[in-house]
C-alpha cells in the first residue's frame, strides 16, 4: 500500500510491522525509528506521537479506498457504493489484520486514548460519503456521517475476527447496519421536513398577525386592471 518509501511512509510500515507481533503499548518510537531505519529526529520532523503515525494509515487507507472504488451506475444506490468503498477498505485492511487487532485491543482498555480517534473516523466516513456521491450538507449531512460511523465501527469488530474467506459475518453485519442507518435516516428527513413547514407556516402567521392594521403588505403591487 505505501508504494513510496519515504521517511513518513517507512515509519508508518514500521510502526504496523512491530503491531503485528507486539503489544502496542510496549513499542516505544525509538522501537520504530529502528525498525524504519529512521533517527528519532527523523520520526519527530514526520510526526507528533504514536498516535499519529496511526492517523498516517487512516489517511492513506481512505486515499486508497477513493483510489480503488468506481463510480456507481445509475441503477446503483448511495447504500450499494458505500457497501462497496467499505468492503473495499477491508481488503486493503487485510494485511494488516493481526496489527489492527492489537492496536484495537490496546485503545478498548484506554476510551480516553481512543477518543482521539474519533475525529480522523469521522472524516474517513466523510470521505467515503462523498464517494458515492451522499448530501453531505445540513443535519442530515452530520447525522450520515455519525451514522455511518457508527455502521462502519461494528463492521470493523466483526471483520477483525472473521477469518472466512468471503467475509459473510462482515457482509450481513456491515449491510444490516447501512439498512437500519438508512431507515433511521429517512424518518429523521420527514420529521426535519414536517418541522420546517410547521416553523415557516408559524413565521408566516406572526408576520400577519404583527403588521398593523392597513400597512400594506411588503410584498409585491398588484397589477393594474386593463
């Protein structure tokens, strides 16, 4: 996946390298700073913490996935892309599976580290939204991202335990979630949409009702008659 090996891209290989057979919270950046053949002040000029050499995979896994996934036809739904960019997103995961189950493990016992996380998922779902082509403005905007997030997060747990070839566990779990996500979605928009006239209907009646008696209306002149 990390085609150019440059300093950043060598600690983030490295960082996932030493994941995959240690505890996350043992490996110190001196451990990946050797292991990328990196000094320590390479590592620090490329990144902040550990923490954010793991965002560095999150973003070159969302960059990989818009990579990968293709526009939808026009019988295709903004559920049957997202189904696909997420499904696509395991497989690039796939190597890296033994990793992200340590490093998964490791942040469940810390939520206050794990919180951290929250904001780089939110734009990975953001961006896979965007993919396929959602409305991402407004509540509703917000309220697709939250959910998918959501979705996507209890995917992610069963994908990290099924080991089957054609990852059914994954795909039921992943498709029944984008299913209820969508239902919820769609009664959110009627209640939005049920509100919103009430509210213009209610501005509406207030105006009238404050205007004094005789002052002509601010809207337009009627045309003479002819």
């Amino acid at each position: 996946m990390f085609e150019e090996f440059s300093r950043r891209n060598r600690a983030v290989i490295a960082a996932m390298s030493l994941a995959a057979t240690r505890d996350w919270g043992e490996i110190s950046l001196a451990d990946i700073a050797q292991e990328g053949n990196l000094s320590l002040a390479d590592l620090r000029r490329e990144f902040v913490c550990k923490n954010d050499l793991l965002r560095a995979f999150q973003a070159e896994v969302d960059a990989q996935v818009l990579a990968r996934v293709k526009p939808g036809g026009a019988e295709d739904t903004v559920r049957d892309q997202v189904f696909e960019a997420v499904m696509t997103r395991f497989e690039i995961l796939a190597p890296y599976k033994e990793a992200l189950k340590r490093i998964t493990q490791y942040l469940r016992c810390r939520p206050g580290e794990a919180s951290m996380f929250v904001c780089s998922r939110l734009i990975s779902q953001y961006w896979t939204l965007s993919s396929a082509g959602a409305k991402l403005e407004g509540p509703t905007g917000l309220a697709r991202v939250a959910g998918l997030s959501a979705v996507y997060g209890k995917a992610f747990s069963v994908w990290l335990e099924d080991d089957s070839p054609s990852l059914d566990k994954t795909m039921a779990t992943l498709d029944r979630g984008l299913k209820n996500g969508e239902r919820a979605l769609q009664n959110m928009e009627k209640v939005c949409g049920t509100v919103c006239g009430f509210l213009r209907e209610f501005r509406r009646s207030f105006r009238q009702k404050s205007r004094p008696d005789g002052e002509p209306s601010s809207g337009p002149a009627p045309a003479p008659s002819v």
